[in-house]
C-alpha cells in the first residue's frame, strides 16, 4: 500500500498496530524500496524463496508519523 506524504490521517490495515498502541494522525512520510543483492539473500533463502521475496514487492524501508497523547 503506497501513500503520498500529504495524506491525512490515514487510516488502514496496516496501521491498526499503531492504533492499538495509542497513536493517532498517522502518516507514512517516506516509502522507498531498498535493494538486496540475490548474493545476500542467498546465504539465508532458497532460491524459490528469493523469487516470492522479488515478486511480492521485496523489502521497503517506510518512515512513519504519529501523534501519542
């Protein structure tokens, strides 16, 4: 699920976790793919499980905003 920063209080799945704990306001500020080499993941996955990595988006660094009375 992408947002663009200047969503308001966005409200999703994905942030029920930070609802729960009290947060309100949230935002995802920054969303960027960060890039694993097949060598580095290798050394921890089977090569099927490195293509399911690849095919379901792989790994996103995501910079989250929120207000806690």
């Amino acid at each position: 699920m992408t947002f663009s920063p200047m969503d308001s209080d966005v409200q999703s799945p994905d942030d029920a976790p930070l609802r729960e704990a009290g947060f309100s306001s949230v935002k995802i500020v920054r969303e960027r793919a960060v890039d694993v080499p097949d060598e580095v993941l290798a050394e921890a996955a089977s090569t099927e499980e490195i293509q399911r990595f690849r095919e379901n988006g792989g790994l996103l660094s995501v910079t989250v905003r929120g207000r806690k009375p």
